[in-house]
C-alpha cells in the first residue's frame, strides 16, 4: 500500500482509496466509515514500519504477531500511542487504565471534567477539551493513593499525595477499588526499583565531589602541565548553566533586565496557584506565559519540569557522570562527527568560543552516542544540545537531550530520519486544510514543504535569530510538536500574499527565509537590525519585498489564535497515513540505486530486472511477517550493513540460504531429477554466489546468477556449472553448511590495528601498510579474473555428471540428450585417463630422482584432473547438447509464475515450521 484516502465520488457519498504501485481501489458502504478508515490506517501502518522499519516497533511486542491483533488491541494502542504524544511520555510506558473522572482544580475552585490516563510510571489528566487543563504525576513522586469517604457531592474520592506535601482529589471514578489497588501495586514496584537503584549506587564508590565542578581523570601518564589541564577540562562536568558564566552582548541590557523582571514575578505568581514542580496543573494560562518568553533565570528548570526530564534524572542519580566515565577517551564514527561539528554549532556565542563550552558539548552529545548506539549521533543534534546546555546544567541538559530524542521526537534522530520527513508530510497537508488560498494559487507544495524540514529537525534554531528561537524551544517543550506545526502555519499565513506571487521556489525561498531572519523577541525589538545586504530591495530586484519585521511573541500568539485547534488526536491520525508514503517513498528509492548498480552488468531487460528485484524483497518480507521473532530479527539484521567510512549505508536487501533456496526454487531453468539433489545445487549456488563469506546474498549477485542462466551465451553457462562442481561450491561434506566457507580475505572487513600511543611514527607506517594492502588485494582480484579455473578431479567430476543427468528429466528431447551425454562423459574420462598416465610416467621419473637423493616422491600429480575447457570442447561435439543450453528461456514467464506461487510456497512452510515448535 503507497497511499490511504477518504474520497467523494458522484455515485458515492464517501469512500476509503487504497492505492498501490500497480491501481488503486475504492471501497464504500461501510456501516462506520470512519471507524474502517482508521482501521485500514493502522493496520496498513504497522505492516510496513514492521517490514520496512521494525525498529520503530521494538517495543510493541503484541504488535510483532499479525495472527494476533485484534480489533481490541488496535483500539488499545491507538490509546497508548495518543497518551504517549499527549503527555509525551517515554516509548516504553504501557498504558494500564483509562477512567473517566474529575479533578479538583485550586485555581478554578472547582472540579474539572476529564480522563485519568495510568501507565507503567504515570498517572495522567486531560480535560475534556485537550489542553485547557493537564496534569503529569510521576508515580515516584506520589507517597500514597488512598481511598475517601464517598458523599453525595464527592462520589468515589481518591487522594494521591505527593513528596512537596500537596494532594490532588480525584472523583467519580468507576470501579474505584481495583484501580486503587492496581495503582498502589505499580506504586510499590517504583518505589522498589528507586531503592535498589539508589542501593546500588551506595555500594559504589562516589565519583562526586561537593565543589561546583567534579572531576574525572583517565590515564595521563607523565603529560606535561598544559596537557594535564586540557585533560581536565575535557572530563570535567560543569554544574552550572554555561548562560551564567558567557553571555552575548546585547543592545538595550537595561530594558532586558526589567523585562526579565516582570516575567519573573509573573512567574512566580503563577507557581503560587498553579503549583511548582511536574505535577503544576498546565492551562491556557501558562501557555500565555510561555508564549512571551521563559525568564533566563527559570528557563532550565521549566524546561525540566515541562518536559519531565527532572523524574528521569531524581531516577537515575550518578548515571551520566558513568556514562563520561565509560564514554570519554573511547573512538567511533560518532564521536568524530561530534568532533567535526562541535565548533559549528552555535560559532556565534560566547560560551562555544571558550574551550569550557566545546568540553561540555563533547561530554553531552559523547555520553549519548553512548546510551543510545541506535541514534549514536545524527546532525542538528549538536545545535539543539548547545541551546540546552546553555540554560540548565549539564547533566540537566543530558536528559534533556534524552527527553527530545526518544520521547518528543521520536524517529526523529535514526538513520534515515523517517521522524521528520513525516512530519514534513503532515506539514503539507496542514498547509492545503488550513491554508487553502495558498495551497490554491501554489499547486506544488513540495518546495514549501522542503523548507519545513529544518524546522522541524532544529525547531527554528538554524533559521530564526537566538533570542526568538530560544523563545520557539520554549513552546516546544510545554505543547510538544504541534507548536512547530502551529508556528509553521503563522509564517506561511504572514506571508501568503507574497508567497502566492513568487514566481519560482528560490523567490518563495528568499520571502521565507528574510521573514524569519527579522523575527525578533522582546529582548531585541528595541534596536532593530538591518536586514541583510543580500535581502536589501535594489533596482535590479525590484520584484523581491521589503523585508517586515515581526516580534516572536506576537508571531507565536497569532499561530495559538489561529491554528489552536490542532490537536495532537489529530496530527497522531495523520502521521500514521503519511508514513505509509514516506516509507514507501524511501523504498522506491533503495529500488532505484539497487537498479542504477545493477543494470550496467546485466543483459536482463529493465521490466524483467524490476520484477526480480520484486520478488527477491519479498522473499525478506515472508519471512519477517511469518517467520517467528528471531527470524524477523535476522533478516532486518541482515537488510542493513555498514559501509567502507563505517556509516549506516542506504537499506540493501540480502538473502540468507533459506531465503535463497526458495527463490533459487521458482526460478532456475535447471530442473532436478530429485528434490534431494535440487536442494543440493541450490546449496552450491548460494556458497558460490556468497562472494563477502557472510551467509548472505546480495541483489546484484544474485542477478548476476540469473543473467548467466537466461541471458548470457552457451559457454558462460557450463563455467557456471563446472565452477558449480569445484571447490568452494563442492565441499568434502556438503550436509554440513559452515564447512562451505572458505578463509579468503576480504576487503569489506574492517581493520583493526592497536597502535602504542606514545608511538608517532608508527601512524605513517600504519597508513603505508593500508595502502600497500589495498593494493596487493587489487593485485590478488585481477590475477584471481585472468586466472583459469581449476582443475577437476574424478570425485567432481562424477557429481558433474549427476547434475548433467537430473538436468534432462521431463525434457522433449530426453533420450537424445542421455545419449549426448554418455558419450560427453566417455570423451571426457578417456582424456583424463591419458592425462593421467602421462602424469604418472613423469611422476615416476622424477620420483626415482628423488629416491636417489632421499626424498619422497610427490602424491599430487597423480591425481585424475580434467579442465573446464576440455569439458567445454567435448560439450560441443554434441549437438543435442548445444541446443539444450543455448534454448532461449522465457524470464518474463517464469517471473509471473513465480509470483503466484512465492506467497503460497513460503507461507505454508513457515506455518508448519510454526505448528511443530
């Protein structure tokens, strides 16, 4: 399925549009479309993020067994996946109950209607109307759920009480008992965990010291003073924002400071009848206040406390200073992209200019490289860490990466950010549903849209100037994701005008971008700068506008005014509909490049190629969707591999040996006389074609089996098949699969070297020896293509035969063929008995010259051998044998045949490997 869509026709009120890659379908008279529709949209979404993305799914167990799911299931976690947006809990949470009940609200002097969300670690609150009043309760900050007495005007109280002394009254709440006991049973199991974890750290030895800044020192030898103070500061945890200590120089400080004033007393105010901490009832209230900018002073702790970074961290006391322990001093591919982009992110501040600030950056992004290998380390993060550690302390910024990159961000920050493009997806929908005068006089949106991309994957940091971005971060971290779209929506909407008459996408480019540069906060409205040379209106660009300049509170209060009503309901519902396109679209893509490889080497037409490919990546998908969970794992495993540099190249599909013999079975033109021997050859097949020694088979090798077979001349097709009867193909015991590896180098192989570090020299001396290895294998590859095949002997000479005869049962021309073959193999016998005898004779001679000087004489040339020409030249006297192999075969036939069958072959194996476990 590419597409998924709700249509209205003139014979039908409302349809579903299904579309795939060969014709789209449309199905109506639902009975509940809208029920159906969303039905279809995670069905359809949970097949391709488990065959094209599994690991998006990793921990949705239930959801890795398709004979399981239900209808039930799917309503449960399209819950589960809506309260983890909504409240922007960790992916593991799994969601225990969901009761309708009242909240009383202090600042409302009331009780508010709503629905009480429990999981693993949580208990949530939303009002009915989403997002006029939320509340966020970590079970490790609750001391106790208890029950009250029931009253006619408080029906079925619960009372959750909290460490900072305060309790939340909920009522009305259904089958009241067992929920409070399910709640106190996950209560006691957090309040378990904490005491152990905190036990074990005890037993440690504390690596803290009570100064602001504690300190781990590695192995520094006999370093002198300057490299001892470097080595220092790179493992030094700052306990301090890095805002304290470097601040950029800004017109108009005094206006600042008042204004950073009043914000600080509203805050405090607002602290006072809402409550501090995680657990403060969040309203439209504080979304005014965030709006106009967080105070420099409170701006670490309210990103912590809206993001509930702080839970993670009061849970995992000691665990980042660890992680610098192990991290630090360790290489890998993302620590020198850390490295290469430390000093580009954020070049412009103080703090980045300081060796202090770069240490701190290294720390961060280094220690989570280190906990999460997955993401290891994907650009932008560098820029969002800067800003974060900026405001809140270091380790406060490593949660706070933590809370970004695998709670509200989710996917964001993998391989192939599927994350962002799928919201960059969404994004263009938005913009036709609430922008249609744009959409209308912009026919393509995809330009738009592409700007969007960095929006999203820096939430405006690399394109609005500091001050008005660190006020969109803000946003970010109390409405989640739906601010970025808001936000989107209000530049679009201020500029729809301009954009509608830009003539081509730079035009529409430059009105964005000189938009977003003039977009200013509070803090630097009072001295406006100058726009940009390059945005400054001339005569020669006389059709470019004048840049306006905008404040970002007002830009960020028009986005909530107009665009409010976005739901995060509903850019849930519309992420899963879109990124059944984008991975589609991702899966095209690799189809290309594969292709693009593959075609130069191959005489097999393009439609016959493309369907190849087809069927060789539904042979991985069988086996993830039926196979069982170690099966599926293996061949995700095996569709991903490193690359020379070490990086996550593109997604390649690759076969393993069952995998391989099922295809190898719907489509080889060599019938075999038995099953038995069949499966042998398909075994040799596989061992030949593994080039890499890894068990598995690649696309462009397994196409080049196939063109041998259907495409290529007469005597490329007997060198497949003599080279199909030697070594490392033919093995002394072919039962037995990891005898048929053979020990060859391999230049796809990393390296490893362990060099002295006290050594210098020896670096050159290690590149020379790269070098001079590289090309000593360039050396062996081309001796390896002009050099003739081996030689066969007697035993591989027989199962050439063997394999000749099983070729010719069921064929027209069968007994000409025996005939042609016996006489084949007598020819051939004849001329490896006389080369063997004179083989012997002159192993006789030099054999008694070597008894003479008292050696023993050599045993391998007595050996009966015969060459892949001489089999090729007798071959040729047959004629009937000629037609045989020189016979066109029908590709395009044989592929059709093979699609039928593929689906009907595998699945009913995989189900009776399934039923005998």
């Amino acid at each position: 399925m590419t597409r998924l869509e709700r249509v209205s026709t003139g014979l039908m009120t409302e349809a579903i549009r299904v579309g795939t890659r060969q014709r789209q379908r449309e199905f109506s008279m639902f009975l509940n479309l809208d029920e159906a529709f969303g039905v279809i949209g995670q069905l359809a979404d949970i097949a391709l993020r488990r065959l094209l993305d599994s690991e998006g799914l990793e921990l949705d167990r239930v959801l890795q067994q398709p004979t399981r799911i239900t209808k039930r299931i799917l309503e449960e976690q399209a819950i589960r996946e809506y309260v983890l947006a909504l409240f922007r809990l960790p992916r593991a949470e799994k969601l225990h109950e969901v009761a309708s009940c009242s909240v009383w609200t202090p600042h409302a002097r009331c009780h508010t209607a709503g629905t009480l969300y429990a999981t693993d670690s949580y208990l949530c609150f939303s009002s009915r109307e989403e997002g006029s009043c939320v509340l966020i309760i970590p079970l490790s900050e609750v001391l106790s759920i208890e029950k009250a007495e029931s009253t006619t005007l408080l029906p079925n109280p619960i009372i959750v009480s909290v460490r900072t002394k305060k309790a939340f009254q909920l009522i009305e709440l259904q089958d009241r008992n067992e929920l409070v006991e399910s709640l106190n049973s996950r209560l006691r199991s957090v309040h378990w965990k904490q005491s152990m974890f905190r036990s074990r750290k005890g037993s440690k030895r504390s690596v803290s010291s009570p100064t602001p800044y504690y300190t781990f020192y590695y192995d520094t030898g006999y370093s002198d003073e300057e490299e001892l103070e470097e080595q220092v500061l790179r493992n030094t945890v700052n306990s301090e924002a890095l805002m304290t200590a470097f601040h950029q120089n800004q017109p108009g400080n005094n206006g600042n400071k008042s204004m950073e004033q009043v914000k600080e007393r509203l805050w405090e105010d607002h602290f006072l009848e809402f409550g501090r901490g995680v657990h403060m009832f969040r309203t439209e209230k504080i979304q005014r206040l965030v709006a106009m900018g967080i105070p420099e002073s409170l701006r670490g702790e309210l990103w912590m406390t809206l993001s509930d970074a702080s839970s993670e961290l009061e849970s995992h006391q000691g665990y980042y200073t660890n992680l610098v322990q192990k991290s630090m001093g360790q290489s890998s591919l993302a620590t020198e992209e850390i490295e290469r982009d430390l000093h580009r992110s954020l070049p412009d501040h103080p703090a980045f200019q300081n060796p202090t600030g770069i240490a701190a950056l290294r720390r961060v992004l280094t220690a989570y490289a280190h906990r999460n290998p997955k993401i290891g380390y994907c650009q932008s993060m560098n820029i969002l860490a800067s800003v974060l550690l900026l405001y809140a302390k270091e380790e406060e910024a490593f949660w706070l990466l933590v809370a970004v990159c695998e709670r509200m961000l989710p996917d964001y920050f993998n391989r192939r950010v599927i994350g962002a493009q799928v919201d960059q997806s969404v994004f263009e929908e938005l913009i036709r549903e609430r922008l249609p005068e744009l959409a209308e006089q912009v026919p393509d949106l995809s330009a738009l849209s592409s700007v969007s991309l960095s929006w999203f994957l820096t939430l405006f940091l690399s394109v609005l100037p500091f001050q008005s971005a660190v006020c969109v971060v803000d946003c970010f971290f109390f409405h989640g994701i739906k601010a970025i779209f808001q936000l989107g929506l209000a530049a679009l909407d201020a500029n729809a005008a301009q954009l509608s008459a830009s003539t081509d996408d730079g035009q529409a480019l430059m009105i964005l971008t000189g938009f977003l540069d003039e977009v200013g906060s509070e803090e630097s409205s009072c001295v406006p700068s100058s726009p940009p040379a390059a945005l400054e209106p001339s005569s020669s660009e006389a059709d470019v506008p004048t840049v306006r300049h905008t404040n970002i509170t007002d830009l960020i209060n028009e986005s909530y005014t107009k665009f409010g009503d976005l739901t995060v309901r509903q850019i849930e519902r519309l992420r899963c509909r879109h990124r059944i396109r984008v991975l589609q679209a991702h899966e095209d893509t690799t189809k290309e490049n594969s292709l693009r490889v593959v075609t130069p080497d191959v005489s097999i037409s393009p439609e016959n190629l493309s369907d190849v490919y087809d069927l060789f990546k539904t042979e991985h998908f069988i086996s993830l969707y039926w196979g069982d969970s170690s099966s599926a794992a293996a061949a995700e495993a095996a569709a991903w591999h490193y690359g020379d540099s070490g990086c996550y190249m593109e997604r390649q599909y690759r076969l393993d040996r069952p995998q391989f013999k099922s295809l190898y079975g719907l489509l080889t033109t060599w019938p075999g006389g038995s099953n038995q021997h069949a499966d042998t050859l398909a075994n040799r097949t596989f061992t030949l074609l593994d080039q890499d020694r890894n068990s598995l088979v690649t696309f462009k090798e397994f196409a080049g089996w196939l063109d041998t077979l259907y495409c290529e001349e007469l005597n490329e097709k007997i060198r497949l098949l003599y080279r199909l009867h030697i070594p490392p193909a033919l093995t002394e015991s072919e039962d037995d699969p990891s005898l048929m590896k053979s020990p060859l180098l391999s230049s796809n192989r990393p390296l490893y070297v362990n060099l002295p570090s006290d050594v210098q020299d020896e670096e050159k001396d290690y590149q020379e020896q790269l070098k001079q290895m590289l090309q000593d294998l360039a050396k062996e590859k081309e001796k390896d293509v002009e050099k003739p095949l081996p030689l066969m002997n007697q035993r591989e000479f027989i199962q050439f035969c063997k394999t000749l005869y099983s070729m010719f049962h069921g064929d027209p021309e069968e007994n000409d063929l025996f005939q042609a073959i016996a006489t084949v193999t007598s020819l051939v016998l004849q001329i490896g008995e006389a080369g063997h005898h004179v083989h012997s004779s002159g192993s006789e001679v030099a054999g008694g010259q070597e008894e003479a000087k008292g050696a023993a004489p050599a045993q391998e040339d007595d050996k009966w051998t015969v060459s892949y020409a001489q089999i090729l030249a007798s071959l040729l006297t047959e004629q009937a044998l000629v037609n045989f192999f020189e016979k066109p075969m029908d590709l395009s036939a044989k592929i059709a045949e093979a699609k039928e069958k593929q689906y009907h072959q595998r699945a009913g194996l995989l189900t009776l490997q399934q039923r005998t476990r």
